[in-house]
C-alpha cells in the first residue's frame, strides 16, 4: 500500500507523454498542435516538469483587495458614493479628483485611513495642495498614495501638462513629500494595451516607461531612490494564461532594474480589465470577459483588482453598472475562494514558461530601446506609437477575417439587436483638432469600426 496516492503511479516522462500524443493522432502532425501566439510564443501541447527550469519569483502579495475607482468632481456627492461604495463591499479605493475644488480634508475625513488604501489622483497636483494633503495626514495612520505619471500623461495625450522642465520640477517637488505616503508615483501601462500593442511590448514599454523616472532620480535625487516603489496600472486581456504570466513578469523584469539603482525591487500593481475587447452589440458578454480579465489579474498576483462596468463606454456612471462590476469582484473572493491561497499560480509549468518567455522578448526590446536613446527619446521620434500601431493593424486584420473572435460581434452575432438609441456618450475613439508636442499613443476598442457600420444600417 503506497503511502501516497500518487506512490502507486509511475512517472512518465516527457518523451513517453510526447509519444503517446504522436500515437493517438494517428498520423496528423504533432506540430498543428502548437498555437502560434502574436507575443511569438508558441505554446505546446503539454509542458512537463523535464522541461521546467527553477526560477524565482518577485515578492507578490498575501491578499488581494476589491478596488473602486470613483471620479470626484463634488465633495459631498463624493463622499456618498464612496460611503456607499464601501458598505457594498469595496476594500480600496481609486480616487480620480477631477475638480480644483474638492475639499480633501472633509473628504478624507469621511472613511477609515488606517484601514482603507487609497490612490489619489489629479492633474493639478502642486506644492500647496501636496502640503495640504501632508497636513491631512500628519501623525495619521493611513495607506494614502499618489499617482503622478507625467510620462504617462504624455504618451496618452501627446503633450506634458506644461512642459518638461516644469512637469520634472513638479515631480521632484511631489517627491520631497515622499516620506508621507504610500507610494507618489505611478506608471500607467494600460495604454499600450488600449492601443492594441502586444504583451511583450506592453511590458517593454513599461520597462522603459518607469526606468525614465528611475534614471531622472539617479541623477537629481538619488535620495528618493531608497523608498522608491512605484505602482504599476496595468489592463489585463482576454487570454487567459498568457496574463496571468504577465503580471509576474512585470514583477520579474521591474526587480531586474530596479537592482542596478539600489532601489526597492517591489512593486504595487493595480490591475482592471482592457477597453481593447469590449463590445457595444451583445454587451453583456463584457461581463464575461471582465471576469475572466480579473480572475488572471488575481491568478497573476495583483495587490488591487478593480472592475469596470460591462456599459462603462456607452452609458452614463450607474448604480447598476457599478455595482454589478463590484459584484462580480466579490464572487471571485467570497464565493470562489479566489483570496484562499496567494499566489496559486506557483508550480504551473506553462505559467512559468510563458513568464520566462514574454520577460526575455520584453527585455530585448527594453535594451533596444535604452541603445537608441531611451523611451523619452523614441516617443519623440514616434518609433513606439509606430510599432503599437502595427501591431494594432495586424490584430484589427485578424478580427476582420475572423481569425480573432469577439463573440457577438464578428461571429455568432445577434441581427435583432439594436443599438443606436441605447447610447448615452459617444463610444467611439474621438479625434480632437489639437496642437500637440508628438504623436500620441492611439487607445481604440478592437470593434469600433464594425460597430460603426452596424449602428449605420440599424432601423430608426
């Protein structure tokens, strides 16, 4: 009687599983087998532990927190949703301050500091109303964190909020307060992903993005560098696995740099699903690929997931949408037991390959990218948005022949569904005549063109 269940089995190697594969296909190919990826990762049919290396992983988080993002344009309508937000099951909360005139104090005041962590954002973040919040905060217990990203900012919009002499100087004033918060700086990664670049790209260009900011400091406030840990915001797709490896990935790559500045090698990631593949026809299937989005978000260890409603890019904030979003969120932790066990995806030796494999093309392309003079100096010269582009080209192909499916949409479409009088704001990619210092960095959902003939030859 063996003394585990698994003792009464033999082993079988990688060559006999391989083998027997090659038996049961009966003289097909083994290698149709093999899914070609458009990171150039071909993934193979079985992954077996002769073939697995051991390797570390960055430091990941015990727990995983519900997120939701709240965009603040008036104190006290802000402080009921997000009192509401929280009594409904939000554990962390993303704050978009969108007015010059929120009252911090009044609204910080409306929930618990010490407990809640909270991400603040705002274009106008200067050295009084940073002085502000440190006076809020004085001698509080909190988990209160910044999201500056001026790189961001102008790769999305294609100019800096003044210009870069100033925006720097403004980071630099924002980073003498760093010794208040959680954490003051953020790298926004999820406009590549919008875009259409690939995984590998995504992860090169935020390499790139975030080592600007390290390489400035090195050389203007090596100081700052010690309590450095920047928070990475990153939108997760549709496939599955390969996102799940992502996230590690980035943990991975971002600990490799961070090494050569002495800086901390962790990293907070904040994580939510892509704009990229939602689709206005048959929308409730967004609900479906939120999920899946998140489940690859928590699988692949972010320290906050926060979902978007299925309706986010058509209709009006909801209380419906909003809370169905929250919902799904808390199923996956309540329901599912996904906050159980961390990182669950240790051991999987797909998971692991993929995460060695999309790091070393992220990290060629990283280096590429340093020998031609840095991001800053690419983006000015537009060879990243040309690259994103193409890769958004060859994926809109692939879905206009089919070959990429969005249910609903470019097969197994419903005819009777109308949309035209369901739209509450403008989901389409809007084009503004403006002057701006380079290209920006174009984010487009996949089915936006199809959509458009769709809603043209729908019945009035």
């Amino acid at each position: 009687m063996p003394k585990t269940l698994f003792e009464g089995f033999n082993e079988v190697s990688a060559k006999e599983w391989k083998q027997k594969i090659q038996a049961d296909l009966k003289g097909e190919d083994y290698e149709s087998l093999i899914f070609h990826s458009r990171e150039g990762i071909d993934v193979k049919p079985f992954y077996h532990l002769d073939d697995a290396q051991e390797r570390e992983i960055s430091a990941t988080p015990e727990k995983w927190q519900v997120t939701d993002k709240f965009e603040i344009d008036d104190t006290d309508n802000g402080i009921e949703t997000i009192k509401h937000g929280l009594s409904k099951g939000a554990e962390a909360l993303w704050l978009q301050l969108t007015s010059e005139n929120i009252d911090l104090k009044k609204l910080l005041k409306s929930f618990d500091l010490a407990q809640i962590p909270v991400f603040l954002e705002s274009k106008t973040f200067t050295e009084e109303n940073l002085g502000e919040l440190t006076s809020i905060l004085k001698n509080k217990k909190h988990q209160v964190s910044l999201g500056i990203d001026i790189i961001g900012h102008l790769a999305a919009s294609g100019n800096w909020h003044k210009d870069l002499k100033t925006d720097f100087e403004t980071l630099e004033t924002a980073l003498t307060f760093q010794q208040n918060f959680q954490q003051i700086i953020s790298v926004n990664t999820s406009v590549y992903q919008n875009a259409g670049a690939t995984m590998v790209q995504e992860l090169a260009y935020s390499l790139a993005h975030v080592n600007e900011y390290l390489n400035y400091l090195h050389q203007n406030k090596p100081e700052a560098l010690e309590n450095f840990q920047p928070v990475f915001k990153v939108a997760c797709g549709s496939n599955y696995f390969f996102e799940i490896a992502k996230l590690r990935a980035l943990r991975n790559l971002y600990a490799s740099i961070a090494q050569a500045y002495d800086a901390p090698e962790e990293i907070k990631i904040l994580a939510f699903p892509t704009l990229r593949n939602k689709t206005l026809y048959d929308y409730n299937v967004n609900l479906l690929r939120t999920t899946t989005e998140c489940m690859s978000a928590i699988l692949g260890s972010a320290d906050y997931v926060c979902n978007i409603a299925y309706d986010s890019f058509y209709h009006k904030e909801n209380e419906f949408g909003r809370r169905i979003a929250r919902n799904q969120l808390l199923i996956l932790k309540e329901e599912s037991y996904f906050n159980k066990v961390s990182n669950i995806s240790d051991g999987s030796y797909y998971i692991e390959e993929l995460t060695q494999k999309l790091g070393e093309k992220a990290l060629s392309i990283f280096k590429d990218i340093e020998k031609g003079g840095g991001y800053l100096k690419q983006l000015k010269e537009g060879i990243i948005q040309r690259k994103i582009s193409e890769s958004a080209k060859r994926e809109e192909n692939s879905f206009n022949e089919t070959r990429k499916i969005l249910v609903g949409t470019n097969k197994y479409k419903n005819e009777e569904d109308n949309m035209k009088n369901d739209l509450e704001i403008d989901p389409f990619l809007k084009v503004e005549k403006r002057r701006t210092l380079l290209q920006p960095i174009i984010q487009k959902r996949l089915a936006e063109n199809l959509e458009k003939q769709r809603l043209a030859n729908e019945h009035n």
